[in-house]
C-alpha cells in the first residue's frame, strides 16, 4: 500500500492493554469488550469453572482450573471502523513481568478498579510503570453491581495514592441493590439499569436533569445531580492533552458483570484512545514513525504449546512501523540472521488466523522454532533499527528441579527450555555439579512450571526449595571459585554468567566488605 494508505490503517488501529489487581474485574470486561467487537457470541467469567464456560482470554488449563490469568493474552476485533489489539494481562504479582513486558508494547492502558476495594497493591504497581511510560491511561470502577465505597472517595484515592488527576465521565446513580443507572457526563444522557437498546438513554435537558418525572425525583437521582454539580465546579476540567500525556485519567462507573456501562466506555474511549506513537531506538533520541516505509517490530512475549497437540511456539511481535506483509524477508538485529516470514497468525486468545498483511500498531504472532528471544528487534530493508530493552526482573525465590524419572531427561530439557524462553521463570545451573535450579518473581510461577512441565511435556518435576536468595551478578575476570560458601552459592545463568544466590542481605553485606574491589550487579 502506499504511503497514504498505510496512514489511514495506521490511524484505524487501537491497541491497549488492561491491568487491574487479581479479582477486579479485568478479565471479565475484558469479555464484554469481544462481544461488542462480535469476537465472541457470550461473555463467561473467569469463575466460570463449574459451568464449564470459561473466559475467551483464559485459554491456558491451569488458568481454566484455577479461575485465574496467568499469562497475557492477546485479543484483536474490529468495531465501528477501528481494528482494536487488546492485550489482557496476568493480575497476579508473581508475573508482573510478563505484565511489565506487555506494557511496551501498547499505546494506551485501562485500568480496572473493584469500586468496593478501592486501589489495591498491583494495582498501584502497575501504574506506575504505565506513568513511567506516559501513555493514556483510562479508568474503570467496576462491580457498581455491588455496594462500594462512594464515588467521590474513589476520585479522591485515584488522586491521592497515584498522583493523577481522574475526571468523571459518568457518575453512578445509587449502587448494589438501588442502583438506577449512570449519569452519563460526556454524552449527557441518562443511562438506564437493565434496559436494552436504545431505551436504556433518556436526554440530558437544558436544566440538567431529564423529563422522566419518576426518575427526576427520585431522591438517588437528586444526590447523583448533586454530586456532578460539584464536580463541575470543583472537579478536574476535561483536558485532551494532560489525558495524551497520561497526567489526567478519564474515570467511568460500570458493572462488567451485568454488561452495564461497558460499552459506552468501549466507544468514548475509542473516541480519546491515540493511534500508534513513534518508537525510541536504544540509546538514541532517534525514534521511527508508524507509518515509515520501513517495516519493524520487537518481541515483547514468546509463549510455548497454545496449541499442545502441535507443540508449537509463538513470539509475539508488536509491529511499530511500516507494513508487515507474508513471506517478506526481514533481519533480527542481535544476530543478524535473515529471515523470511511465511507464517504468521493473528488472535483471539487460542483461536488464530493467518494474517497476509498487517500494519504498526498490530500484534502478530510469529511461529518460531527458536529464532527469537524476548527483546529481539525485526526490521527490513538496510537501515539497522534496535528498539529499548524490555524489563527483566531480579528472581527472588529459587528451586532445585530435576525430573522424577530419569528416562524422560528429553521431556524434561525440552519442556525446560521451552518454558524458560517465555521469561515467567528464570534457569541457573551450579557451577559445581550443573545441577539446575529455577529462579522466579513469586510462588505461583513455580506452580505454574510444575503443572505445565506435567500436563504439556508428560514429565514430572521434583521441585526442592532452597528459599529466598538475593542474586547478584559478578564480572567473570573478577571471579574466585573460592569466594562461594554455604551464604552466597555460585551458579551461572543461560549465557554462562556467574552469579551468587545470597542468603539474606547480611551475606552481600559481608561479601562487599570483604571483596571490596568486586562489584555486584542486579537486573530490575
């Protein structure tokens, strides 16, 4: 296409990424959303085990069995003439890095919030690396199905504990049991509880209030008219720049429970949400424009079997500029190796289709038979091109692994590495005896290996723990074998590196003061 065309496919696109605290809702809006889009004909839960309907997004066993998100699922859908890539993230702490990765590779992020818990740990977490990035971020209450806290306190907290301004896009009329409906500011309607269709809007008249006299003077109603006059007078303007700049957060009420204020939300938000951004190279101010002549794009997450019975493996790429065409040949940067790009596939969840064209702002799933590593640029033509570094967290806890039976030693490496490559877990190997051990930002990430490890690879694990250590990486030239003791055990990472796994900060403390001349390393 030319350069005109690939501007207007460019400024089509939509991609975001949801993040919320465990339990908020995410997954669930998340569904609604794919119905809209026509994705999907019914929205489950994710709590949806006993009825054996599950979330499209969920499409991992363990995250079927569990009720629970443990890796990034990428949804992509069409709605009113936008082409929307949703990337649903893990909500759980122990695989914040997945979430953290997903995070460089969209535009714009939402944020899903229980109106009754208020902000939660992850969540706050998770801001902050989206504020860090200074993409727009937009703000869901959710569960106005349930009794809450009051709204003005929640615009105050998202105010308070993340330093944003929020500004009110609608305003809950009662809640839990009362609740009537949604006092749409930016479209001044009235949105109607458990209404269908075009019944569910009343008009906004020229007084502020509307002609349904029952409604009007229901006393719900007279507070929720009370509360926007207050807002308006004393609440945060609507800015379009300070949302862009992510200093300002559009907050909507809604229950993705009962499908109530979803899709007004979907739409005003397509309505704010930008197009593609230009891209930063690695140690440079130099950035590349979505619609460039020149395609690229890097690997933000590498997922292994999303379809067992092929034992495939899948890198997704978050395409930055230019247009991806099949059978295109492109370079990846860090080895220089040329590759030819005859199939790849585009989502929703599990479900894929080949893709023949796609453009920046698109994520497509490259089939990979170990090409790729997380972070890894891919460009075509002659101009090098290396986008930023992805995060890589520091693991925590560490396990001893081995296979339960020895004659599955194949299973058992292949499953390993495979699973390793996807980043949720990180493998060491002692210095000593190469005995392996695994490193991981939290409990469940071990869980996740072991069950994976059995039900995808047909091989059982024997996991010994050896607790909390603190890693530090040392400069190999710097190494004495004898530096090792029972506090700090010396082993080396997939490339070889050393590193020692400290026992408490005592144990680097002492290491410092008695090495002074060694300087210790750690990732994020």
């Amino acid at each position: 296409m030319d350069q005109k065309q690939l501007r207007e496919q460019v400024e089509k696109r939509r991609t975001f990424a949801i993040i919320s605290h465990p339990d908020a809702g995410k997954t669930t809006i998340t569904e609604q959303l794919l119905y809209f889009g026509g994705a999907i004909r019914s929205a489950g839960t994710v709590k949806g085990k006993k009825t054996g309907q599950f979330a499209a997004s969920d499409w991992m066993e363990i995250e079927k069995k569990r009720g629970i998100s443990v890796t990034s699922s990428v949804m992509q859908f069409n709605y009113k003439d936008r082409d929307i890539n949703i990337l649903d993230t893990p909500g759980h702490e122990d695989f914040s890095e997945d979430t953290y990765r997903t995070l460089m590779a969209v535009d714009a992020a939402v944020m899903v919030i229980d109106s009754a818990k208020g902000i939660e740990p992850q969540t706050k977490k998770l801001f902050q690396v989206v504020k860090k990035r200074g993409i727009p971020i937009f703000t869901f209450m959710n569960k106005l199905d349930r009794d809450g806290r009051d709204p003005l306190d929640l615009i105050a907290e998202l105010e308070e504990l993340l330093n944003i301004e929020g500004c009110a896009m609608n305003w809950p009329i009662g809640m839990g049991k009362e609740l009537k409906g949604l006092y749409d500011i930016h479209n001044q309607r009235v949105e109607l509880y458990r209404k269908e269709g075009d019944e569910r809007y009343i008009p906004i008249n020229s007084e502020g209030s509307i002609d349904d006299k029952e409604l009007a003077e229901d006393s719900l109603f007279e507070q929720a008219i009370g509360e926007v006059e207050l807002l308006e007078e004393a609440g945060n303007s609507f800015d379009p720049e300070k949302i862009q700049k992510g200093d300002q957060t559009p907050v909507f009420f809604g229950s993705a429970l009962t499908n109530f204020g979803v899709q007004v939300f979907l739409e005003t938000f397509l309505e704010m949400a930008p197009a593609p951004a230009p891209h930063k190279l690695q140690d440079s101010d130099e950035v590349i424009e979505p619609d460039s002549d020149q395609f690229s794009g890097f690997v933000f997450k590498i997922q292994a079997n999303m379809n067992p019975n092929h034992r495939d493996r899948i890198a997704f790429v978050r395409i930055c500029s230019g247009e991806f065409e099949k059978g295109m040949d492109v370079t990846l940067q860090r080895t220089g190796k040329t590759l030819r790009l005859n199939n790849a596939t585009e989502f929703m969840s599990d479900q894929r289709e080949q893709v023949k064209n796609a453009v920046a702002g698109d994520i497509v799933g490259l089939y990979d038979t170990g090409n790729f590593q997380i972070g890894d640029t891919i460009y075509s033509g002659k101009k090098s091109i290396q986008y930023e570094e992805l995060p890589q967290f520091t693991p925590e806890m560490f396990m001893e692994v081995q296979a339960k039976n020895v004659m599955k030693q194949k299973s058992f490496h292949k499953g390993m590495q495979q699973l390793v490559q996807e980043g949720a877990v990180q493998l060491y190997q002692k210095y000593s005896t190469s005995d392996y051990i695994l490193g991981a930002v939290g409990q469940l990430q071990f869980e996740v290996f072991q069950f994976r490890m059995q039900n995808e690879y047909n091989c059982d694990v024997v996991m010994t723990p050896i607790g909390s250590r603190i890693a530090r990486w040392i400069d190999p030239e710097k190494l004495d074998e004898s530096m090792s003791s029972s506090r700090n055990m010396l082993v080396k990472d997939l490339e070889g590196n050393p590193l020692f796994l400290f026992e408490n900060k005592f144990a680097v403390t002492w290491f410092e003061g008695k090495y002074p001349d060694v300087k210790l390393t750690a990732k994020l």
